[in-house]
C-alpha cells in the first residue's frame, strides 16, 4: 500500500505532497525533512528503494525534483518505481514537456491527475487516456 | 529520463514573463509561488505564510470575492498547508466552493476538502448535501467528481444516505461512473463493512464488467475480502486466471499499455490475488500452474516494469502449492536478478531470495557468493536485506557467523528504526540457536548494550523469563544463571557509567537473583558493586529502583552496609525509592521475615498467591477502629479530587499515618512497580489532608491509574503477596531514558579475507537441512532454550476453527469448472476483449445468468465465513434494508430482542432452512425457518440440530406434521455456551415427506462465534474494581488502536463494543474498563490502556479459555476497521 507521495527538489522544498494515511500537519514538515535527507544522501549507483521507519521509501528523480513514494514492506518496489514513471509520463502529456514550474503553477490539476491514478493508497489507474479524460472534459468545459 | 523534464529552476526568471502556464494564473497566487521559490530560510517562509495567511483570511470573508477568486484562494491554502502551515478557517470555504462553484470551482473545492479533512473531521457532515445533489446530477463529470470524493473522505455514519445512488451508478452506462462507483463502494467496504455486505453479488457483477477499468477496480475489493477469508472465494479462481490470460495475451486496448507491456499493474494485482487463493491448496493451485508459466514466459522483455511483474510472477509460485517445474524456472529467474549488474534488480532479486528461502533454503546456497559480496556493499539498503536474507536462513551451525554479522552493521547503523528491529532479531536468533551459554550471554550483552534504550520492552522481559522460568533441567538452568551472573559481575567491575539503563536493570535483577550461586564470590562484594551503582548520577531512578529490590534479595547477613545505605536513601525526593529503603531496612534487622519473604533460589512455580489478602483482615479491621479512613477505591479518591480541585489550597504531604514498613514487603520480581507509591500516596493524600502537613509533595497523586491496570490490586498484591506469578517477574519499563548507547566495541575476531571460508559458515546445514523442503518449511532443529509449556493453551479453540475452514473449502472447489467455463465464453466470444459491440448483449445475458447462480453461492458463503452482518439494536436504524422479511416471523417476545440477520442455510426445490439469531441474555437462540417452497403440503417435517460444543435445548416447532403449501415454521433452539470456544460450526438435518413414505432430508450448517454469547456486563466501577481483585488469572495483548476518528480510545472502545456485546464501565484519561460475560456466566474484565500508537489490554476471567477468545474476536473487530 502507498502511504504517501511527495515532490520534492534538491533543496528540500515540497512542491506536492499527498498522505494517503492522516497524518498530523505539524509532523509533516519533519517528516518531509527526513525523507528528503535520506533520499539526497543516496548516490546516483545505489538502488531507488530506502528504508524509513516502517516504510520503504521509492524514490526517482528528474531534473532537479525527486519524486519519493512512501510504501508499505509488502508493496513491490519495482512496480511503484514505474508508477512514478508513468505518473511523470501522464503530467508530460498533459502539460507537454512538463517542469517544475509547470507543477507548481498546477498544483490543483497536477493532485486532479493523482487522484485519478490514486486513491485510498492503491494504483486505481494506469492509461494515460482515461486519467487525463476527466481533467480534459474539465478544461473544456471551463474554455466554452 | 531527465529528457522528461529538462526545464529547471535556471530557467525559472524568463518563465515568469512566458505563456506557460502562468499566463492564466492570477496575480496572488503567481506572487506567492513566486515568493516561495525564492525563500532561503525557514524564518523567511514562517513570514511570508503568515502575511500570506492573514491576507487570505481577509479575503475569504469579504462579501465580494467571487467564486474564481475563491478556488485560487484555495489553492494557496493548499501551499500553506504543504509547507507545514494551518490554514483551518478556509476549510468551511472549501466545501462551499464545492457547493456553489462552477465545474472547475467545484472540482477545486472537493479536492481541497480532500486534502484539509481527513476522516472523521466534524465539517465532512456539511459534504454530504452537496455530494448527494452531485451524484443525482445530470451531468457527468459532476457525478464523477462526487463519486472521487466519496471515494476518499465520507464520514461513515452517512453512507446510508449515499449508498443507493452509488449503487445505482453500478449500471451506468459510462465506465468512468462504473469504475468510480466500485471505488467508492470499496471505500465502504473499507471504513464500514457491514453497511455493503448485501452488494456482495454486485462486486461480482463488476468483476464482469464488459470494461476492463471496471474489473480492475473491482479486483481491490477482491483483494481485501480474499485476504480475509480466502476460502470463500475459491470458485472465483478460474475468473481470474481467465483474466490474466486474456491481459497477458494481449487482449486489452493498446492503451492499457505501458512501454508495450499489457496493464503490468493489473497483471501484478491478478497475481497477489492468485498467490493468496492457491495457498495450501493443490487443486486451486493447480488450476494456475498454466497461466503462472504464460506469465514467466512472456515477461522475456528487457524493462523495469517486466521485471516487477516476474517478481510478483515468483512470489506466487512459491506462495502456491508447488510444482517442480514451475519453481525451476522462478529459481532461474531470482538467479537473473540477483546477479544483475542493476542494483535495483540486485536489491528485487535479494527480496525475492528472502522470501523463497522460507520455503527452499537450498536456493540460497546457489547464491552465496552473491550474497557474501552484498554483505560488503556499500548500499545501505542492499546490506539490509541480505541481513534480512541471512535472519531466514539461520540455523544451529550457522547462528555464530550470521549474529556477528548483524551485529558489526548494528554498530555502525545509526539509525535508530533499524537497531530496533534488528536488535530484536538478533535476540530471537540467540535465543532459538545459541551454541553454548558463553555465548548467549556474550550475545545478549551486546544486543543490550548495542540496542541500549531503544530496544523493545519484550527483549529484556523475554531474556529474564528465560532464565528464571528455565527449562527442565536444573542444573542447566543454573549453570545458565552462573554464567550470567559471572558475566555481570565483570562488567560491573568495569566501568558502568556508559551502560544503558536497560541493560543495568537486567543485571541488578540477575544478580540479586542469581548472585548466590556464585558461591567464590563474596556478597559484600556484590553489595559493593550495587551500590556503586546507586551512586552514579546517570542511573536514572527507575533503575535505581531495580537495583535496591536486587540489593534487598541479597542483603542477608550484611546489615551494616545495608542499614547504612537505607540511611542514606531514606531521605531521597523519590517517595518509591524512600518507600525501598525503608522496606530495606526492615528486611534487613528480621532475617527471619526476610527468610520467609525471599526464599532464595525457591522454584517460581510452588509460590502461592493469596489475592484476597485474607491475612490483613486482622490489620484492616484494628486500623478502622483506631479511628483510619474506610478504603475508598482510588477512582472515588480522584472524583473527590476533582471536586475539591477548585478551591483546595491545602497542601499534601507524604507523611504516612500508616507505617509502611510494616505492611508492605518489596515485591521480589517487579522492582518498578510505581503504582505501589501511587496507590499509597492516593491513600495518603486523602489522610494527610485532614492532618494538613506542610510539604507539598504532588508526586503520584494523579496516577489513579497505574501500568499494570487498576492500582488497589497492585497495592494490595504488592502488600500481600511476597510471591507473585512469574510472569510479574519483569514489568513494564517506564519512561524511556535518552539512547545511551556503547562505543563500537573493537571487532573480536578478524574475519580472514577469504570468502569462501565465509560462505562455508554462513551456509553451512542448509543443504541437508533442507533438501526436502519443497513442500514448505523444513523441521527446525529444536530451541536450546525450550520454554515450560504455560499451562493456558487455546489450541483447543485453533483447532476447531481450522476444521471448519477445511470443510468449507472442499466445499466450493466443485464450482470451479462451470465457472471458467461461463467465463471462457463470456471473453472468448469477443476476441477484441472489452469493446461496445453488439455481441457484448449475449455476453451480458450469460454474465446475468451466472449472476443469479451466484446469488445462492455468496448465500452459502456467508454463512461458511463467520463474518456476518449482525444487526443489533444500535445498528439496525441505520440500516433497516438488510433484515429480510422472515424476521417478521419472529415469535413476537423474540421480536424486540437484538438478532442478527436472516441467512439461508439451505435449500432444495421444495424447502429452504435460514437462520437468525436472537441473542437473549441467558443463551443464544438460534431460529430456524423452514420455509415450503412448494404448492403442496409437506408432511412429519422434522428437525435436528447437532454441535458437540454447545449445550443445545430444543423449545419449540422442531416436529411439524403438515406444512402447507408457501407457508413457514418455525423453530428455534437455546444455545448455551459452557467452554468457550472462538469459533464453533453446528450441523443439523430437515427430514420431510412430500409423499407418504418417502423421507427426504436436507442438511444444513453453519458457524457461529463466541461473539455470539457474550453478554454486556453492567457493573459500577467500583463494583469491576472488586471483580478484578477477585480474578487472578491474566491475559495480555497490545491491539491495534484505531486513531482514524477522534478520540482514539474511545473509537477503538466503541468499535469493540459494537460488535462484541461489550459494556465500557469507565474511561479515565487514556484507561479504560470494560466489562462482559459469557451469556449470563462467567464475567471477564478488560482493562485497556493507550500505549503509543497500540492498545495495552489485559483480560481476566476465572474462565481460562474466555479472555483468549475474547481477545481473537477483538483483533478480528478491530482489523476489520
């Protein structure tokens, strides 16, 4: 199961976090803090998966972002690594050749597009069509 | 992959002034993004948020702020939120954005109530309106958006108002409201179980969706209920390998693809699902041996994603009964990843590795060299898992070479998550393996002084159980305890002032225990060592407390030291180390008291326990009429505190009227027992308030509440009995002290370079052990330290519900063809795979079909797994749809009495048999409705019922001469539960004629739990505190606490009561009492406390068996959740 997803650049700010479990607003940022220090300390030839607390934490990065998932021991690492990928892929279509700016400036739509791929902690949706169709069908009415 | 996004933050200045993006974005919100991406500090940002903060809330309440302005509102709350920051008063504007926005608005709206509430907050009620007019919407994508937030937050005491129309969107026409709506009926399932246990039939429905999306939401609910009851689900493999087969081959839209691999999420999904139907069961598991090698077979492709697939692939294989071939080919595979030069695959590969050793360890040999060389790496995570690999693989031979090397990563590993854990293994691998006793203790001294204060509460308890429980020879057992007591002493000599807390506690309790076998070792020395102890300024006075009852075991025959050393302490601030030194004192003048008190070297199991405490009778009674205070249990004690709270200024004082001396003896085996100072300092208070001394010493005065439960029996028991159960021997440590931990100590051995040499004693047994073992687990050599068997067993209780679960599976198994079969056809026909084709109509018609032959089958299923709906009063307003309208059949004195639903347990064309329980105080009635599905009579219609467990008593209508035509009888039966039992089947018979002479019978079955017959047991709290004193027997368990609703206590509480009959009697702060009693028998008391994040429950009952079957049913209540 996939307790959370966060964005998070080289600097160690959020740019999307997504808790899929509650947790309080005040351990977030010491949370996030943690992870993105563990995630920082790895080299570019040690593998994409960590150990925190009881998580193992999935991370990939692009550019300057890194993109850190949150599983649980009985999740299979290698699949959530693509996920992330494809989540990636998703945000490109949509925003073609998406950036950090563009996640930042979208915050709204880019948590649209999560949430269609994720809910309650499981992969709900993997075609790029069908998660981007709702969105599509909200610009557009948004547009007329 | 940086090719994805190759725009950076360098580009960040000519952005502003571009199109993208931005362009559309209001001016505040591009400000503060703008703002954020140039903080540098952390005191920068709290500035910036907090303008930010208080220009939103001006804006948020100024009448004309228009609904676009809103959204953007919300998205900047979004950020203040994501850095950390409240942002509470735009929560209410959230869910009106929602209510009143326009699509865009709206959608904004729902996301943010997504992201700001999480369940169980107050303001989701205010949802609920909205989210119905959206389902009820015309237009699609409102539907939708309400259907994605239901799937996320709803608060669970509204589904009924949703649960219709969500329903209704089952067989919507778009599959996006479909698949939504099977989301969102999985967060039902999830938060509220029983509230879609009818829609039961519909989850299949979906799981034959003619669009994939639709089966693939389904498969979340599949996977949560086959993880539950597996059994009950067997008939379902033949669709889901259908599935598979279709997905694997290609059968899907190109665009479920991903880097050309067919849905590969979808694929993994299927296989857990398969991987938990085919375990220990050949025949299930046999019917996917075909699809399992499809699937190693096309997973050939060089890409992460294939990769992931194979792993999920081998889990499987080896989680299902095996097959030779099948296994080769997943061993080849784990073969491929772990010598991968991609560290990902290496790290998957080792993973894999770790699992299958379980069931082959042979394979790890194949390996080890690999497995040595990851041993070294210089990746963190991959030298974990493979000493994760190495824990599994552990045996006698091996247990030295494999614990040195956990240890050597412990001592460099500073991560604190991992010591613990680790630690632990390393403490249960000595425990099962330890060559001789040196090494033991050598071991366990490291795991303490390593492990330090982090270390889990179990180790240390597990450790001194061991020794003081021993194993069946004497002499074995006391050459354990020299040994560790030699061990002790050297390291005491040493210097002690870096030790852990933890670790000095378990000495000074060996050694005041054991130090006597020692016999070339002076006591005074000893004493000596102890005392130097106290002196150090880092024991913390927990420890010290430890070290005073060791001091106190030994102090005979050194009354000079000792009465100096009671001097000493007698004047400390601590009212429990005062309250030692003066019991030390005492001890220490009357040898033969302290003789009596502290036989030395006695065997735990002859003390006897006098819970009444019959023998101060005497004491209690001279005490009242020398003018005492009556006892007032200390919950009275703390409501008359409140009361007095306001205006008390009178200040309390520890003098005792009462000597303690006198009365209380240390408690040999839980020397940090603080709730014997806090009951006798609530007892105290109370007194000294009327002497109106002058100190004020408020030390313990709150602490009605104490860690081993209600504090009078602590107080009682510790006065009374010098000799308490073994179990009491190590209580639960308080406060944990800051990690103190050990310098690495210098390596002891150096390793010679050559590995091989390591790989022949790293894998030394597993070739013989296991050669053997492709049927599952090899047989363990024996623990070296075998544990007394405890005299409490419920394998009784085990037993008998396993053998229900055997019976059901046989059960279902013959389905399985026709199944496939319907499934076969139903895909096959459409070799496009889930188009709108006309052809999709028949398939639609033979998918109905089935649904109806399923109907029956999840009937049957229902009673098989115990979980069934039980509606009792406080649940049945809510949920008025899913009583059946034979419950109206119910006697009428049986009408208003809390029952269960209606189930059927059985029937042929002529009769059907259904069941509901009515549950009565003094037993459980079981009814039975034996309905004539006929025109015609049918005649001498008799029932039996058999359950060997059970005392059943026939009432009433269990022989009927004529039962006309469409007509039912009833009958019902008094069950009386004398043994509990966790689960309990029953089987009975309906004989019956439809023409003379001619006696057909039908048989039925079914299961019921203890649940069943337990009964709320009103009682006072005074009245429970007298209960609880009176029962001796103690159960222990941590449970899961459910902290998904406000106050967790009270919500796990609430969930255990609603489900188990429970009557909660008190909560005080994080304590709770609850009562219950098997039908109007045998009471059993729970007492539970909020420990971190679990529930500390003890039971007693004078039933031995009742608290462990309690127990079963509220983990099961409370995993559910």
């Amino acid at each position: 199961m996939i307790k959370f997803l966060l964005m998070v650049n080289k600097q160690g700010q959020t740019r999307l976090s997504k808790y899929y479990e509650a947790v309080d607003l005040g351990k977030r940022a010491a949370l996030e803090a943690d992870v993105v220090r563990g995630c920082l300390a790895r080299r570019k030839e040690e593998c994409s998966f960590v150990e925190y607390k009881d998580y193992k934490l999935v991370y990939r990065q692009y550019a300057a972002l890194f993109i850190v998932v949150g599983v649980t021991e009985n999740e299979n690492e290698l699949s959530i690594y693509e996920l992330v990928h494809n989540f990636v892929e998703v945000l490109d279509k949509y925003f073609s050749r998406v950036s950090e700016l563009d996640i930042m400036f979208n915050l709204d739509k880019v948590h649209i597009i999560l949430d269609e791929m994720i809910l309650n902690g499981h992969i709900v949706e993997t075609n790029k069509n069908r998660i981007l169709a709702p969105l599509l069908a909200l610009d557009k009415m948004t547009e007329s | 992959m940086s090719d994805v996004v190759e725009k950076t933050l360098t580009a960040l200045p000519s952005l502003f002034d571009s199109q993208t993006g931005a362009a559309k974005i209001s001016n505040r919100l591009k400000q503060l993004i703008k703002s954020i991406t140039e903080l540098t500090s952390k005191h920068d940002e709290e500035s910036l948020i907090k303008q930010e903060l208080s220009a939103m809330k001006e804006q948020v309440s100024a009448p004309s702020t228009s609904m676009k302005q809103m959204r953007e509102i919300m998205v900047r709350s979004m950020y203040c939120e994501m850095l950390g920051y409240d942002a509470s008063f735009s929560y209410i504007h959230a869910i009106k954005l929602a209510q009143q926005g326009g699509v865009m608005e709206k959608r904004v709206g729902y996301l943010a109530v997504s992201l700001f509430l999480s369940e169980g907050h107050e303001l989701l009620l205010l949802l609920v309106n909205t989210v119905l007019k959206d389902l009820q919407s015309t237009n699609l994508i409102e539907a939708c958006m309400a259907l994605t937030v239901v799937a996320q937050v709803f608060p669970k005491d509204m589904i009924p108002a949703v649960l219709p129309l969500v329903e209704d969107k089952l067989s919507h026409p778009k599959e996006i409201i479909r698949r939504k709506a099977v989301l969102a009926l999985y967060k039902f399932y999830l938060i509220a179980p029983n509230q879609v246990q009818h829609i039961h039939a519909k989850f299949r429905k979906a799981l034959c969706d003619k669009d994939p999306g639709v089966m693939t939401s389904s498969l979340h609910i599949y996977l949560q209920l086959i993880q539950e009851s597996p059994d009950a689900y067997k008939d379902l493999t033949g669709s889901f390998v259908t599935i598979l087969k279709q997905v694997v081959g290609g059968k899907l839209p190109l665009d479920f693809n991903y880097h050309s691999v067919p849905a590969p999420w979808l694929q993994i999904q299927l296989l857990r699902i398969l991987s938990l139907l085919g375990r220990d069961d050949q025949s299930t598991s046999e019917l996917m041996y075909e699809v399992l090698d499809e699937s190693l077979r096309r997973a050939e492709m060089n890409h992460n994603i294939t990769y992931a697939i194979l792993f999920e692939c081998v889990k499987a294989v080896y989680t299902i009964h095996p097959k030779a071939e099948l296994l080769e080919k997943a061993a080849r595979c784990i073969g491929n990843f772990v010598l991968s030069p991609k560290i990902n695959l290496k790290y998957l590969g080792l993973k894999a590795l770790t699992y299958v050793v379980q069931h082959d360890a042979k394979l790890a040999l194949q390996h080890q060299m690999t497995i040595i060389e990851c041993l070294d790496h210089s990746d963190f995570t991959i030298k974990r898992e493979t000493l994760e690999l190495l824990f599994r693989i552990t045996n006698a031979q091996n247990v030295s070479v494999i614990v040195e090397k956990m240890l050597d990563f412990l001592r460099s590993c500073s991560d604190e998550h991992t010591i613990i854990h680790l630690a632990g293994k390393v403490a249960e691998l000595a425990e099962k393996f330890a060559p001789d006793n040196s090494w033991f203790i050598q071991t366990m001294n490291d795991v303490f002084s390593i492990g330090g204060d982090l270390l889990q509460q179990d180790i240390s308890n597990n450790f001194l159980r061991l020794l003081a429980e021993g194993s069946e020879s004497k002499e074995e057992d006391d050459q354990l305890r020299l040994y560790a007591v030699d061990s002790y002493l050297t390291l005491l000599n040493g210097d002690a002032s870096h030790l852990p807390q933890r670790f000095i506690q378990v000495m000074s309790w060996v050694v005041g225990e054991y130090s006597h076998l020692q016999e070339c070792v002076d006591q005074s020395e000893v004493i000596r060592l102890l005392m130097k102890l106290l002196e150090q300024k880092s024991v913390s006075s927990e420890t010290r407390v430890w070290i005073l009852s060791a001091l106190t075991k030994i102090s005979d025959g050194q009354t000079d030291l000792i009465l100096e050393l009671a001097e000493s302490i007698s004047s400390s601030q601590d009212t429990i180390l005062r309250q030692q030194a003066h019991e030390l004192r005492h001890l220490s003048l009357d040898s033969k008291l302290h003789e009596w008190v502290l036989p030395r070297g006695a065997a735990w199991d002859d003390m006897e326990v006098d819970s009444s405490l019959s023998f101060l009778d005497g004491f209690v009674s001279e005490a009242l009429a020398a003018g005492a205070a009556p006892y007032k249990p200390p919950h009275q004690r703390q409501e008359e505190l409140c009361e007095q709270r306001a205006l008390n200024l009178e200040p309390y004082s520890f003098s005792l009227p009462v000597s303690l001396s006198s009365c209380s003896i240390t408690d040999r085996h839980s020397p940090t027992l603080l709730s014997v100072s806090s009951g006798l300092s609530g007892n105290s208070t109370e007194l000294s308030q009327k002497a109106g001394a002058s100190t004020l010493i408020l030390e313990g005065v709150k602490r009605v509440w104490g860690k081993d439960g209600y504090l009078p029996q602590k107080e009682t028991a510790v006065t009374a009995s010098p000799v308490d159960e073994p179990s009491a021997a190590v209580q639960p440590v308080g406060q944990q002290e800051a990690a103190e931990r050990l310098e690495p100590q210098p390596e002891p051995s150096t390793q010679t370079n050559d590995k091989q040499q390591l790989a022949s004693s790293l894998f030394v047994g597993l070739s013989t052990q296991s050669s053997t073992s492709l049927l599952g687990k090899s047989e363990a050599p024996p623990p070296r330290f075998r544990k007394k068997p405890r005299p409490h067993g419920s394998s009784l209780s085990s037993s008998s519900s396993s053998g229900t679960s055997e019976k059901s599976s046989s059960s279902r198994t013959s389905h399985n063809t026709t199944d496939s079969f319907l499934y076969g056809s139903l895909l096959e026909e459409e070799p496009a795979g889930f188009d709108h084709t006309p052809k999709s109509i028949t398939a639609n018609g033979l998918g109905q079909n089935k649904d109806v032959k399923e109907d029956r089958r999840t009937n049957t299923s229902q009673i098989l797994g115990s979980d069934m709906v039980i509606v009792r009063p406080n649940t049945i307003q809510h949920n008025p749809s899913t009583s059946s309208d034979l419950t109206t059949l119910l006697p009428a004195d049986l009408k208003d009495l809390p029952h269960s639903d209606v189930i059927s347990l059985t029937s042929d064309p002529s009769l059907s048999v259904s069941s509901c329980r009515v549950f009565r105080d003094e037993a459980l009635l079981l009814v039975i409705f034996i309905s004539n599905s006929t025109e015609t009579d049918i005649r001498d219609v008799a029932v039996q019922l058999n359950c060997d467990q059970l005392e059943t008593v026939s009432l009433r209508g269990n022989i009927v001469d004529c039962l006309e035509g469409r007509s039912v009888s009833v009958c019902h039966y008094a069950l009386l539960m004398d043994d509990p039992h966790t689960n309990v089947s029953f089987t009975g018979s309906v004989s019956y004629q439809i023409q003379p002479g001619h006696t057909n019978t039908l048989s039925f079955s079914g299961t019921l739990s203890t649940a069943d017959f337990i009964r709320p047991l009103v009682v006072t709290t005074d009245e429970y505190g007298k209960l609880w004193l009176s029962l001796s027997h103690d159960v222990k368990q941590n449970l899961k606490l459910l902290t998904d609703a406000g106050d967790p206590l009270q919500t796990t509480l609430n969930a255990l009561k609603d489900t188990l009959q429970l009557h909660i009697v008190d909560i005080i702060g994080s304590e709770g009492i609850v009562a219950c009693r098997l039908l109007s028998g045998a009471p059993c008391l729970l007492h539970c406390r909020v420990n971190g994040s679990a529930l500390a429950m003890w039971l007693r009952s004078p039933l031995p068996a009742l608290p462990d079957c309690i127990l079963y049913h509220c983990q099961r209540a409370l995993a559910q959740h």
